[in-house]
C-alpha cells in the first residue's frame, strides 16, 4: 500500500538521531509546560519557535510537534494533582480528576490520564495517516450553520444530562454565555458588556483566567471549608505493579471515556476555529450523557478523565489537519505553527502534501514516536507528582494560591486577569455552595465564542430564516438530535410533576 | 472617487530618497525587556503572517537583545489593539502592526476616543493589494460575468470578508456601489477563514489579499477575477484591473509598525532603525515578491503625512458606502 510505505518512510525520518533528541526533549519540556497553571502549548511552542531555526525545516517541526503533544499530556497533572488546569484543554480533566485524587486515587486518575491520551493520539494518527486529505474536504463542508448546529449538540449533552438541576444548569449556561459575549462583537465591531468602563473587559474574559480562578482558587477555598484542612490528598504507593494494576482499571472503567473522547476529539479538533478545548469537554459531556450512572460523573469516574484526556491529544492532532492542507489553523498553537512554516518557506495548503511529500510524511511519522515517548515520560514522572501531593493540604493550599496567581498572570501578563481570578474564584466557591453546577458555565464560556458568530453568519446566510439548520445535509441531522436531546429532559422534568399530584 | 494613487507614487518616489539617505540614529536606547508586538488582527490572517514572519527575520537576524512577542489583539475590527496601544503602560516596548482598520476604526467608533496622529511613526514595510476571487466550480470565468451572475441572484448572492467596516467590506461595497450591485456580506474572523469559507463554497466570492488565496489559487480552487491594484499584478497576468472596468479606485492594505502613543523619541529611533534593517533584509524583500506585496518605504515624517491622507481617504469612502 503506498500510503504505508509512505509512513515507514516518514518513520525513518522521525527516528534520525537528531529527531529523536528533539523529540525526546520536546515531549519532557512540553510535559512540563504543559503542567505549569498558565503556561500552555501556545506558550511553549511560542517561546521555542525561534530555537528552530537552528535545525532544518523538518527536523523544527516535529519539535514542535513534540512540545504540542507533550503539553497534552502534562495538562492532566495538575489538573489531578493540585485541583488547578494546568491549560485550557485539560479543564475538563479537572472534573472528575480531582475528586480521584482526593479519594486517594490520584496514581489511577495519572496512569488514566496517561494512557488515555496515548490511546486518543494513536487513534487520531491513524485517522490522520489514513483519510488526511479526504477529511480536509469534509472539514470544507462545515459552514457556520453545520458548526453552530454541533455546538447546540455540544450544550445539548450538558443540559440533558441526568441527575443535574436542570433549571440550575440552564441558569449556569446563561451565565457562560453573558460572560462570553463581553468584550468586542466579531461581527459589527462594537465593545459590548464593559462593566464599569474598564479597559480590561474590552478584550472579553480569558477562558484560561476564569478556569484558574474557578478551578485553581474555588476548589481551593471549597477544600478548606468543607475538611478544614484535614484532606491528605493520597495515600497511594508508588511501585512499577501499581502502575500495572491502574493500566488494568483504566481500560475496565474507562474504556467508554477513551474510545468516544478518541473519535468526536478527532473530529471537533479538524473543524477550523474550534481546537482541543472544545472537543475535550464535548467529549466528557457525550460520555457522561452516555453513561448507565451519570451521576458518578464529577465524582471521580475514571471516563470523567479518559474522555477529555483522549480528546485533547486527539485533537491535537486533529487540528494539525486543516493547518496542514487548508493552511487554516484548527486551534491557538497551530497558528504558530503556521507561522513557523511560513518563515521555514513552506506554503500550507492543498498542494503540500504532494510538493512536500517528506516533510508531511516526516512530520506524521513523528506523531507515532512522540505519542510513545510522551507515554513513556509521563509515567516515568508519575511518582515525583505523587510525591508532591504527600504535602498536607495546609501546605499545598497556599501552594495552589501561588500557582494560580503566577499562572494567571503569566497567560497575558495583565494584574487586571489576576483581579479577576480572585473574582471568579470566590464566585464560584459561592456558586458551589448554593448547588449550582459550575461546568456548564465553563462550557458555555468555550462554546459561546465559536456558536454566537456562527448562529449570525448563518442568519445572514439565511436572510434571518432559521430554517437553514434543518435543511442542510449535515446541519439538519445534528441539529434534529440536538433538539430532542433538549427537550428529553425538560419532558421528564415536567411529567412526574404532573403525574404526581400535589403532597 | 479619486483615491491614493498618485499620492501612493509620489510618496514611493520621496522614499527612494529617504531610503539612501540613512537616519543618523539615536545611539544608547536598547529595549531592556521583551517587546510587546501587537498584532491588529487574529491568528492566520495577513497581518498574523507578516508580523511572525517579521519577527522570525529578527530572530534569526540577531538584530534585537530582547524578543518580539507577538500578541494577537484582533477584537472589534482592531479597536481591541489601538486601546492596548494607547494605555500601554510602557510605550517604549510596545508596538503594533496594522492594517487599515489603523484608520476606519477610530472613524466609525469615536466612543473609543483613539486619535491615531498620537501614535508613533516607525516603519511602512509595503502595502498588500486585493483581488476579488470566485470558486472554479461556479463558471465564472471573467468580471463582467460576475457582475451578470450578482445582479441576476437579487441580492441573494453572498460574499464574505473580514469585519464589518474592515477593508473586505469597504472593497465589496465600493464595488456594489460601482456597478449598482446588492448581494449579503458575511462577516468572518480573519482572512485565514474566509480562504477557507470560499474553497468550501460557504460563501462564493471573497477579495482575499494574494497570500490569503494562495494556497487555494496554486491548487486551482479559487480563481482571481480582477484586482483592485493601480496596473496588473504580475502574479495573475492577464487579470484587468478595476481602473480598466471605468473606475478610478485602488486599494490597498498597509502593512506598517506604529509604536505606541507617548513613546520617547530614543526608543522610537531604535525601533525605526531595527525595522529599516528588516525591511532591507534579503529576507523581507523576497517575501514582498512572493506575497506580491508592493514596497513603500517611508520615513517618519512621510508615514504622518500618509496617516492624515488616509484618514481622509476612509471617511470618503465610509460615507459613501454608507457606513
């Protein structure tokens, strides 16, 4: 098959010993870029672009490449280990993460989050190696209706999840979607919802900056009201078996997480504008919607963490795709590395992959060896972490506080963000306190950016009749779901209150 | 409507000038800490590109003690990016690339209280000519036909472009007005997208800058129809210009570095030196040839002067599209 001699050579290419050391280094660095609050892929492959140009084109790339993946998987760490994500595309790691580790699970939650992600990158490399160029033409096919009508889905799997308040959750996503629309309008150019005149707010709010605040401090604050300080976060030993025995039960239990996070993350990552952020917490929102005990999710289900685990490195790899053959970046970092082809004197486009046959191949071929080293690195660092969560919470507490301040600040180098993390962070303790779900919130604070240009662009398209999701091929299916995933619940909200008559 | 284009040549012509007569610089200010480089417009589009190439020639060049950062403040048609600039906290190390929303924005948002002849002069490294593209597989093969093809839909024929108000609208809508046209404008995020929005068949013509569209146009996606440049771009022979269709109106996308209101005069010498430096690079003038970018280079006092006749330029034309 030509498209497998194609690959080996791509291989050959990634196990060059010059590739091989950077991806080495590039998986460690971005392992630890990755876990550091504030600092993400877009800031490791920002910072190291410029080191690139010491090496060829080819070899730039797949460092790159490595760091992206890298940071993929360190965001899990201290989103499980310290309760604050340690990028945006790992927030929805931190749902079900940290309640695992504070059960004392934390060694299962890491060696999860581990395989997961290995699980989702091979997944996503085959689809890559084997429908690239077929699946950058469906990604065309998605126009602002198709990618609104997927993010009506994607709120849809939150509302209709069972067990929830749904008013609450409901009530929780308005506010994401108010939060969302501050700063200025895409679409007419004008500033909206500057609260107070503050400059600050005319950018919009940065989901990183909520996510610290919410999850860094909130979690923080709620820790310490609910233990008062008694909490040791894990009791777990650390021993080669351990980690056996864990691979064992991430595969028993979480094996629905990986496989559905593998797939849609693939996909929501190749769609132009959305990125690994969406796609993981879509991703844990189908799984918990799918699950026989939704209520075990934000508890500590292990495919609370193997959904956005797998999705995230799936699609990292998926958002490589549009990069490559559309020239149109699938998320923040492939725009840099955009960027950095363009500089290297490479077009991104249709006609790379025949022009620049061994650079795309060499490049893909790097995706199966990072993906391994990736694993193979993050577990061997497993126990340092664990160690790390041995320190009393009166200890780790006012660590926390520390990260997410300097992580906040880090992200845009602003105080006004850190103002806004101590805000948010007090919120959301306030919000956790009265029930009211906060992930639906964070969910519609991502998602609401991406469905409100789209729901006005396909309006004009349509002249105002919204019809336009019913009637297009592919918008019209995900929309009908959508639709009926919504009312599913309130029907059954609504039936037992009449059936039941008045106690 | 008598826009820049003598102008344009006159000005290229004192360049020229100012070019070989180099600036006595300032010597002893060195920027201490990493420079903010603000970026007028969102990842993947024109002005995306041109700053990180920009900042790659720096890098790989030595020419700067401390880095360029760039940062992507595209909110509000660039209003996100002037507000940064004028309270940036230290003006010395904080520049921005521009477009020409540099101009329409603070004119169609007053509110925002930006006077851009506040700003630093530092750099015009070229200026970025548009072309109107349709898809290969809607039949269109030539301007007149396009026209034909718009009229005919009734106002149901959809374009696409940057933000209202941003350069792709004001070129569609000096178009429609020109040829007494009515189709839909679809607003996107950056020229990255609206590339891709058009090879998808989402929408069905864009006025893509030549890097925008390029990719598309070398694997014979998209087709050029006319460009809206002074002559005929090389690039596309054989592709009339919108002068040669009876009307006089050329357009073009500044690629300029400003700094930051209230920068001192030493750090502003610094900057104008080092983006001299980049502009003479080998490096650059390839890309102003392979991005078919026109060069214009202009020293400070000139690129004022541009401002206050491009300000002119854009309330003209925003009052006669209606804007």
């Amino acid at each position: 098959m030509e498209i497998l001699s194609l690959l080996g050579d791509g291989m050959l290419i990634a196990i060059q010993p010059l590739n091989i050391l950077l991806i080495l280094v590039g998986v460690t660095v971005g392992l630890f870029i990755g876990a550091m609050p504030g600092l993400g892929s877009v800031n490791g492959v920002a910072i190291l672009l410029p080191i690139t140009f010491l090496v060829p084109p080819g070899s730039a790339i797949i460092f790159l490449a490595a760091i992206y993946y890298g940071a993929m998987y360190g965001g899990a760490i201290s989103s499980i280990t310290l309760g604050i994500p340690g990028a945006s595309t790992a927030v929805a790691t931190t749902f079900d993460g940290r309640p695992l580790a504070l059960k004392g699970k934390a060694r299962l939650a890491l060696v999860a989050a581990a395989v997961a992600s290995f699980i989702g990158g091979s997944v996503a490399n085959i689809f890559f190696t084997l429908f690239a160029p077929l699946l950058a033409t469906v990604a065309l096919n998605f126009g602002p209706p198709e990618i609104f009508a997927l993010m009506l889905l994607a709120f849809a799997t939150f509302v209709g999840l069972g067990g929830d308040d749904i008013p609450k959750t409901v009530l929780s996503i308005c506010f994401g979607l108010v939060v969302a629309a501050i700063g200025f309008d895409q679409i007419s150019g004008a500033p909206r919802l500057v609260l107070f005149g503050m400059n600050g707010f005319l950018g919009g709010i940065n989901f990183l900056v909520l996510a610290i605040g919410v999850y860094g401090i909130g979690e923080m604050l709620w820790t310490l009201d609910t233990t008062r300080g008694e909490v040791t976060s894990s009791k777990a030993d650390i021993s080669a078996k351990g980690i056996i025995t864990d691979t064992g039960e991430t595969f028993r239990l979480g094996w629905k997480g990986m496989s559905i996070g593998s797939v849609l993350g693939f996909f929501v990552g190749i769609l132009p504008a959305a990125g690994a952020t969406p796609g993981s917490l879509m991703s844990y929102g189908v799984t918990k919607m799918l699950s026989k005990n939704p209520k075990e999710f934000g508890q500590g289900h292990v495919s609370g963490v193997t959904a956005p685990e797998a999705a995230n490195n799936s699609a990292s790899t998926g958002a490589m795709l549009p990069m490559l053959t559309l020239g149109i970046p699938g998320s923040p970092t492939t725009a840099i590395l955009l960027g950095g082809m363009v500089i290297w004197g490479l077009t991104p486009g249709p006609r790379l992959f025949i022009e620049q046959s061994d650079f795309v191949w060499g490049l893909i071929g790097s995706f199966y060896v990072s993906n391994f080293f990736a694993l193979v690195v993050n577990l061997a660092f497993i126990p340092l972490f664990i160690w790390m969560l041995r320190m009393p919470f009166t200890v780790l507490a006012p660590l926390i506080f520390v990260l997410s301040i300097v992580g906040g600040y880090a992200a845009m180098a602003d105080m006004f963000d850190v103002w806004l993390i101590v805000l948010f962070g007090i919120g959301a303790f306030f919000l956790r306190k009265f029930d009211y779900p906060v992930a639906p919130a964070v969910l519609a604070i991502v998602l609401g950016p991406i469905a409100e240009p789209t729901l006005r662009q396909s309006l004009l398209l349509s002249s105002g009749d919204p019809t336009i999701f019913f009637t297009r091929p592919i918008a019209g299916p995900i929309t009908f779901v959508a639709i009926i995933l919504i009312l599913l619940p309130a029907l059954k909200y609504l039936r037992p209150a009449k059936a039941r008559p008045a106690e | 409507m008598k826009v820049t284009k003598r102008t344009f040549l006159g000005l290229a012509g004192a360049s020229a000038i100012a070019l070989s007569a180099a600036p006595a610089v300032a010597q002893g200010w060195e920027p201490t800490r990493p420079i903010d480089f603000v970026i007028m417009a969102g990842p993947g589009g024109g002005a995306d590109q041109i700053a990180r190439f920009i900042q790659s020639v720096v890098e790989k060049n030595d020419m700067a003690p401390r880095p360029l950062v760039p940062n992507n403040k595209g909110g509000g048609s660039g209003a996100e990016a002037l507000i940064w600039l004028n309270n940036a906290s230290d003006p010395d190390h904080t520049i921005l690339v521009t477009l020409n929303s540099f101009f329409s924005t603070p004119i169609r948002q007053p509110d925002l209280g930006i006077d851009i002849m506040t700003f630093t002069p530092i750099a015009m490294m070229g200026v970025d000519p548009f072309a109107l593209w349709v898809h290969k597989d809607s039949g269109i093969e030539s301007f007149e036909q396009w026209v034909e093809t718009v009229k005919g839909a009734n106002g149901d024929y959809v374009t696409g472009g940057t933000g209202t108000g941003q350069e792709d609208s004001i070129v569609f809508a000096y178009t429609n007005n020109a040829f007494d046209m009515n189709s839909k404008y679809i607003p996107f995020d950056g020229g990255g997208a609206v590339a891709a929005a058009l090879a998808g068949q989402q929408i069905q013509a864009t006025v893509n800058n030549p890097a925008e569209a390029r990719g598309f146009f070398q694997s014979g996606d998209v087709r050029p129809l006319l460009v809206f440049s002074d002559e005929e771009m090389p690039a596309y022979p054989g592709i009339p210009t919108m002068k040669s269709k009876g009307h006089d109106f050329s357009y073009y996308n500044q690629r300029a570095v400003v700094g930051a209101p209230g920068m001192s005069d030493e750090a502003a010498a610094y900057y104008q030196d080092l983006f001299k430096k980049v502009y003479e690079s080998p490096e650059w003038q390839g890309y102003l040839e392979s991005e078919s970018l026109s060069p214009l280079w202009m020293n400070p006092e000139e690129q004022k002067a541009y401002w206050e006749l491009q300000m002119d330029v854009h309330k003209q034309l925003l009052a006669e599209i209606g804007n």
